[in-house]
C-alpha cells in the first residue's frame, strides 16, 4: 500500500517527517552518524531486509540527507555517507535520544549525550540562537511564516493546546 506524501504540504513537519518519518530511516542515520557507510553494514547492525533498506536508502539518498559514492567498479558497490543536510539532522537525533531515556527507559538509560572532552553527561535543550534562552513556552511560540497560506494562518490564530508546535 502507497503512504501518503507528505512532502508538498505547507508545513514543515509534515514535510520533514516524509524524509525521515519511516524509523528505519532514522536508524539508517544513526547508524550513518556511527560511521556505518556500506549496506551490509547497515544490514548487520539493523537486521532490516535487503530490500527494505534499498528502499530506504534510495529515499534518504533522493531526499538529500545521504550521498551515494561508488567504491567499487567490479563488482559495482556504493557507500552512503551523510551530506550536510543529513548532519543537520543530528540535534534531532540527540533529543530523540534525551527523550526517549526521560519517558521510555524504566530501566535507566542504555546510551547519553557526554560532553566529548570532561566525559560528563549533557543534556540537551533546544536554545535560540539569538537570544540565547531555551525554547520554552510561555516564552516562545509556533507562528506562520512569511511564506504561510490562509488555513496555517487560521490554524495559528487559534489559542494553542498543551503547547502544539
């Protein structure tokens, strides 16, 4: 069954979640940010399917997060390394990781963040880059932007639940 595309949606969620939305994608990066490049590398470490990780990494490769390189002519073999939007994506990962170790590890945290030179575990908090204080309500907010239709108008006109994005 064909899912449906998010991809031409207005808003970026959406669209961001039809590139890496499959969590065999999100894994395929993780494993990517670990050093893993080749596809039995891949396989190894994820147990995924030979063709399910074809697919995968063809869709990760033609949404721009990885480059495919060849490495070998004979037999032809590629390797898949993360392009500089695919690195973007590793603050993502590292709150998925602070989230996932706050609500889903009764058992207690099997992977951290450590600060690479003191070794000491760091949490991570979404800042702004300008001002320098943490993205938190009721201090900041989702807005349109300059390029927002009249329904994401609509949407954010509205009082937010909970504080939605």
């Amino acid at each position: 069954m064909q899912r449906k595309s998010f991809g031409t949606m207005p808003c970026p969620i959406a669209r961001s979640l039809d590139r890496v939305g499959e969590w065999w994608s999100i894994l395929i990066l993780r494993d990517a940010f670990h050093g893993l490049t080749r596809f039995d590398e891949f396989q190894k470490s994820l147990g995924i399917a030979p063709n399910m990780l074809a697919r995968r990494l063809n869709a990760l490769v033609e949404s721009g997060l990885l480059e495919r390189r060849r490495y070998s002519e004979r037999p032809p073999r590629d390797e898949y390394v993360l392009t500089p939007c695919g690195h973007d994506f590793r603050p993502v990962l590292w709150a998925l990781l602070a989230w996932g170790n706050r609500h889903f590890a009764p058992e207690g945290a099997s992977v951290i963040l450590v600060d690479s030179e003191t070794g000491a575990p760091a949490e991570p908090v979404l800042i702004d880059r300008v001002s320098g204080r943490p993205l938190a309500e009721p201090a900041f907010r989702s807005a349109p932007g300059p390029a927002a239709d009249e329904r994401t108008r609509r949407r954010y006109a509205r009082p937010l639940a909970g504080g939605a994005p």
